[in-house]
C-alpha cells in the first residue's frame, strides 16, 4: 500500500489550492418530509429524519466551488505542482467535462495554456465554460480509449503536460482535501457517501477519511445504468462497461467506462461498500436538492444524496452522514424539466 496517497500529501495538496478552491460547507438536508405531490413514488417512505433520533445528512456542497464542481482541487493541485519549466509548455487532459473546466480554470490562473479533448457528447454549458476560460477544445468520439489516446498523442507532439482526470496521485491527493474538511468540520462522522466516475474524488475521500476517523464508513454510488465500480469490486479488479452502456445513465460525468488503477488500489484498501440507484431516484433527488436544501446538483452530483434518500436499507447504520454533491453543472433546458 505505499503507492497509496498519504495524509502528508494531502495535506500539502490543501495548502497549495487555499485560497482557490473554496472550503465548502456542509448542508443540513431539511428533516422535514417532501413536500406532498412531488411526483416520485417512495417520497413518502423513505423520509429523511422527520422524526426526533433519526440521523441526519448533511450535504457537502462541491457545486459552490468556482467552476461548480470539486474537480478544481485535483486539478490546480496538480498543475502547481509541477516544475514551472514544465507547466509553461502548457496542460492537456481528456474528460467529459467538468474536469477539463477545472483544468482550464487552474491554467489561466497559473499563467500556462490548457488543451481539452472533450467528447463531442459534452452538454453546452460545460463545454462554453471551458472555452470562456480560453482553453483549446478538441472533439472525440465518447469512449475512454478516444478520449485517453488523443489527449497522449497531444501531450508527446507539443510537450505539454498530461493532467489525468482520476489516474493519477497529485489529482488524487486534491480530492482528497474534501474529505479533511469533512472530518474537520464533523469528526463524529459516521458515513460518507461518495459518487462513483473514474474514481479519483472516492480514492483521496477515502483516504483522507479513512486516516482521520478509520472508525468511518465509506460508500461510494453510482448510477444502476453505470455500475462499473459495483463490479469492478467484486471481482477484485477494475472491470469496464461498454460506452453504450454507461451512456444511458443522465449523470453524464459518472459515464467513465472502468476505474482508474490507482483510484482502484484505494478502494480496495478504504472503501466499504458501492450502492447504486435509478435514474428516477437521481432525478427526483436532484429536485429534492433543490426545493428543500436550495442546492442545484447535475445528475452526478445528486447520486450520493439519493443514497440516503432511497436506498437507506442499502446503507451502514449510523447518526451522522455526510454525502458529497460533486458538481452543480447541469444543463438548463435538463433541469427544468427535472424540477417539473
């Protein structure tokens, strides 16, 4: 376990993104049931700690950060982290977006350029974002080999720097300083509910989670309709699904076909267990989010939150529960039609 990510480097990951990346808050999530007629079967069942002793969820909110989303931490603690020869020939990644803007973010405000290979599938508002950050966009087709091969192929003709999106320690160890302030900020926690792509934000999570309270449960989500890292833990390596498969689910940034192996590494080591969910239950919680803890979640940033709503049975017992809402970067036209 040495190549694991380590408290120290966390550490200094949550040095070098203070003042960048935002210190986000954890939100109670109302006790209150949802409101009668919301629309989704079971609202009425689940409940959410109406009643006096039940636990009680509070919501990380990643989508306060600057770009939306927790993939600015990895992000800007890798790119500082390289030499500064290095990093003024400029950044390249590959992602489905909210990494690449991330990426574009941390590069303007280091003074270095960024080159982004995108999936051509990308919703609009993630892919405008990075191009008003000034980065380069390069279209593929939406498979991981596409995506991963362009991205080298950029890196070696121009020499820029490759920032993997989930693969990689320094981006692992930026992920990884959610999981400080959770603890910092509730060291009672009991259960962390982490989303589940490429495995970057449950691997640092876990770890950091793991070396501050190892009393902790982690579980990481992800959607029926992607259930790569469900499988992939049971067969005790990393497992892919095809991109047809992992494309029907709406949590677009969840659609990675197979966890990284590094990420993997860390979930076999810190993470106790992978709960999935519908698409109903990651749309009806995505309002929920909205009307009852007025926070906007993209359908990824609403699966760990869905956990707990729907899928309690499914979860360790416990008195506190933390669960991340990864990303609030969700299509306009999607989310009217989810708060309908």
């Amino acid at each position: 376990m040495s190549d694991l990510v380590s408290l120290p480097e966390m550490e200094r990951a949550a040095e070098r993104i203070a003042g960048v990346a935002v210190r986000t808050p954890l939100v109670p999530f109302p006790r209150d049931p949802a409101p009668a007629g919301d629309g989704s079967a079971g609202d009425d069942s689940v409940g959410d700690g109406s009643a006096a002793g039940e636990p009680s969820l509070l919501v990380k909110a990643e989508s306060l950060q600057p770009i939306g989303a927790f993939k600015l931490r990895g992000a800007y603690a890798a790119i500082s982290a390289l030499p500064r020869a290095e990093r003024e020939r400029g950044v390249v990644t590959h992602s489905s977006g909210n990494h690449a803007q991330a990426v574009a973010y941390a590069a303007r405000a280091l003074g270095t350029k960024a080159v982004l290979v995108m999936p051509h599938t990308t919703p609009a508002v993630k892919v405008d974002a990075c191009m008003a950050l000034g980065a380069e966009i390069v279209y593929v087709e939406p498979t991981s080999q596409a995506r991963a091969e362009t991205a080298a192929k950029l890196a070696g003709a121009h020499g820029f720097a490759m920032i993997p999106p989930y693969d990689d320690a320094r981006v692992i160890a930026g992920q990884g300083t959610v999981g400080i302030e959770i603890v910092q900020d509730r060291p009672d926690v009991d259960v962390v509910l982490v989303p589940v792509s490429g495995g970057g934000l449950i691997a640092g999570v876990s770890a950091a989670v793991k070396a501050l309270r190892p009393e902790a449960v982690i579980v990481g989500v992800e959607p029926e309709l992607a259930a790569d890292a469900r499988e992939s833990m049971g067969a005790g390596r990393p497992v892919a699904w095809d991109a047809e498969a992992t494309g029907r689910t709406i949590a677009d940034a969840l659609r990675v076909q197979r966890v990284g192996d590094l990420p993997f590494a860390h979930m076999r080591a810190h993470v106790d267990g992978i709960v999935t969910v519908t698409e109903d239950e990651i749309r009806t919680s995505m309002r929920r989010l909205a009307r009852e803890a007025r926070l906007i979640a993209e359908p990824a940033g609403a699966v760990a939150t869905a956990a707990y709503l729907y899928r309690r049975p499914e979860l360790p017992a416990g008195r506190t529960y933390v669960s991340i809402l990864s990303g609030g970067n969700v299509d306009p036209n999607l989310f009217l039609d989810v708060l309908k």
